[in-house]
C-alpha cells in the first residue's frame, strides 16, 4: 500500500508546499456554498507556517528555521526547539504534517542512545497545534523524544480524496475509515523509524490510537486515551429518541429513588432540526463544511467556537482562532470520514468498550472534571480487562474535554507521571 523509506531528516522532507487553494466548497448533494460565489482569497503556505508557529510559540516553542519566538519577558524558560516536517507516506503524495522535539528541546540532532518516543495526537477539528500548551513540559522528561502529528487528510497533513463505504454496509464503513487512518500512522512510524511508542490520542485521537494498538500491540508500549470517544454501546433507543427530538444521553431520565418525571414534548423546530442533523451526519457533512460554506463569515463561526475557552486570554484565543480557520478552510477530506465511525450522538458504530477489552499494553484513561465524554466508559473498560494489564484512570479539575487547553498544569503532570511509568 505505501512505499517504504529510511529515516527522514529535516533536509529531506517538505518543508513547503504549494499553496493551498481556498477551492469552492461545493455541497456533496446540490448545496451551493457561499465560497463558490466568492472565491475570496488564498491561504498560502507562509501565512499557514505563520499561523501555526506564533500559536507554538505561546507555548514556548521555537520552531527551527522560523522568525517567529517566545516573548522572552513573559516566559519564564528558554526556548523549546521543535523541528516542524511533512513527512511522506507513499507515491502518491501523501504526507503526515509532523512536529518533533528532541533532547529537551535544546537541540535537533537525534540522540544515539535508545529513547523512548511519545507520539501524541489530535482529536476532531483540530491539529497538532491545539497541543500548544502541553509540549514545554513534557518536553523535559529526560530521555523522551516528542512527536506530534496531524492525521492524514485533517490538519496541515496531505489531504486526499476519501472515499467512504456508506453504501457497502455498517461493518465496511466502518472498517474502511479505520484503515484510512491506522495504516497511515503504521506508514508514519515505519518512515520515522520509531520501533515502540507510547501514544496519547484526545478524543477522535483517541479512538484511533485504540485501535491502533489493537492491530499492532508490539509498537506501543503504553496506550494514554485522553476522553476518547466512541466506547460505551449505544442506548437501545438512540435513534427513536433522536428522531423524537430528545437528547440522546437519557440524560432526562430519573435517578435512583426518584420518581418518573413526565418528559415534556420536544418542538416541532426541535424535531426537524434533530432530523435534519441526523440526516447531515449521516451523509458525511462535517463542520469544516459548514465553516467554508459560510464564506466570509466564517471567521465569526471559528472565534465563536473558540471563545468557549473562557480560560484562556484574549491573545491565547486570537492565536487559537487564526490556527483552526486556516486549518478549516483546507479542502475536504478524511474529517468526513467521522460519520463513519460514529452514529449521531457521538456513540461509535461499533463500540470500543468491549474490543478494548482485549488489550494487550498498559492503558490510561484521562477526562475532564466536567468532561461531556462520560468517564464511566473508561471504568467499564477498566473493569473488563480485570488487572490482565496495568490500568490508571484519572480526572483532571477544572477542565472539560480539551483539558489539555483548560488545565494544562495538571494534565502535564499527570502525563509525565505515565511517561515516567514507562522508564521504571
């Protein structure tokens, strides 16, 4: 399927690409976009390394080769060098956008001693960017290489035309969307020459990290899923609630001891929009589609997104913003491939909590103290695998999902624990 290499330096990987188009995005089923009656503009290659080097630098990440650095006056440390690489998957093209740090950060010259290796991914709608906070100290843990990637076809990865399975099938679906991603993260490490890893996925990052460690056990020496979606099963009424216009939680059901309350009856505009989202998820429609069809409104839609992160300053936000528009507005690609993998109301198609059962390397779990993935789906997993390998569950204050954004401090922590686990 892909075409094997050798280890590839900074001198011999892209270091930039031709610009990305800002192409119109054309509706799948007849939806004209406002982008393809105005085809405004372009985002360049410079202004994407921009974007994305000045959010690393809030982190106290130089990238190699690039103007932009930390404000010395505000940090409180030296710089962290990051090498920032494409890296190359097959023929065709292909490449996995790659952020690296090696030797603490102090310098880019890999080490000849056997390291250990922390390859760290992305979760849905977001890049290695959105790690920006976490890097620094993590960083610091002696004898850790730092590895963070886009997934193919998400972030500044190459993005490929993907073909989903809808009309073969749930299991094809299914199936065909974890290839797309397992494969090229097994094509990734082989390029880079990593033998064992210990992966953190968040979220969609997750789920895919999980699935890779069931194929190929003997590269992964320990599994951090950080909320990963898709684990518990399904309520057996999900899609009759949905089409109902009820919360698919049944998070209106009564707790123990009390008495039934009557459900009072969803609107008719709530139905419908209930309906219509299901019909869209359904199809494969992704909010980057929903970004790009608003044309040059969709700035507004990525600062309202962003601005949820109450936590962080004015500038943090700005920075975050500028990041995820840029990576928005690259063409279509595998973040269709979500509705794949997930059934509306974020329950997986086919569910992790009893493959994961099957484990066979030491698994962490870590979730927000107001988390909305539910963190009894790690416990049941914990529970199944019944001591068979090591297992560690942690609730992080003061955070929900992206808990690496709202509480850095302490999910730092919490990951140089594990990352230390490993060495003993």
């Amino acid at each position: 399927m892909f075409k094997k290499d050798s280890t590839p330096s900074l001198a011999d990987t892209k270091q930039s690409r031709p610009p990305w188009l800002l192409h119109a995005a054309a509706s799948r089923s007849g939806i004209l976009s406002l982008s393809k009656l105005w085809p405004w503009g372009v985002i360049d290659t410079r202004t994407q390394n921009t974007q994305e080097h000045e959010l690393l630098a809030q982190g106290g990440i130089t990238v190699v080769g690039s103007p932009i650095t930390p404000n010395t006056e505000t940090s409180a440390h030296s710089p962290v060098l990051a090498e920032i690489m494409d890296v190359d998957i097959d023929s065709h093209g292909n490449y996995i956008h790659t952020l690296v740090i090696r030797n603490g950060g102090k310098s880019v010259e890999a080490e000849a001693q056997p390291r250990h290796n922390l390859v760290m991914t992305h979760g849905y709608f977001t890049g290695v960017g959105f790690f920006y906070r976490n890097y620094y100290d993590l960083s610091q843990v002696e004898g850790w290489d730092i590895y963070s990637i886009d997934w193919l076809g998400m972030g500044r990865s190459s993005r490929p035309t993907y073909k989903g399975c809808r009309a073969e099938g749930e299991d094809k679906r299914v199936s065909h969307a974890e290839e797309f991603f397992v494969e090229s993260l097994e094509e990734w490490r082989k390029r880079m020459g990593i033998e064992k890893m210990t992966l953190c996925g968040h979220s969609f990052g997750g789920y895919m990290n999980s699935v890779y460690a069931l194929k190929y056990p003997q590269h992964v020496e320990k599994l951090v899923l950080v909320s990963p979606i898709g684990l518990p099963e399904a309520p057996p009424d999900l899609e009759e609630r949905m089409r109902n216009g009820y919360s698919p939680s049944n998070s209106d059901k009564p707790k123990d001891g009390e008495p039934p309350a009557a459900p009072s009856k969803p609107s008719m505009q709530r139905v419908m929009l209930f309906r219509t989202a299901m019909s869209l998820w359904d199809r494969n429609y992704t909010p980057q589609w929903l970004v790009r069809s608003t044309g040059p409104f969709s700035r507004r839609l990525i600062d309202w997104y962003i601005g949820r992160f109450s936590l962080l300053t004015e500038e943090q936000r700005r920075g975050m913003a500028a990041y995820s528009h840029q990576i928005a507005m690259l063409p279509e690609s595998s973040a269709s491939a979500l509705g794949d993998i997930l059934r509306p109301g974020a329950f997986a198609r086919r569910p992790l909590v009893g493959r994961l059962s099957a484990i066979t390397v030491p698994t962490t779990f870590m979730y927000g103290s107001h988390d909305w993935v539910e963190h009894t789906g790690g416990l049941e997993v914990i529970r199944r695998i019944g001591g068979r390998v090591a297992t560690h569950l942690y609730r992080v204050p003061n955070a929900g999902h992206n808990m690496h954004i709202d509480n850095p401090t302490v999910f730092n922590r919490f990951l140089v624990s594990e990352m230390k686990g490993v060495q003993v």
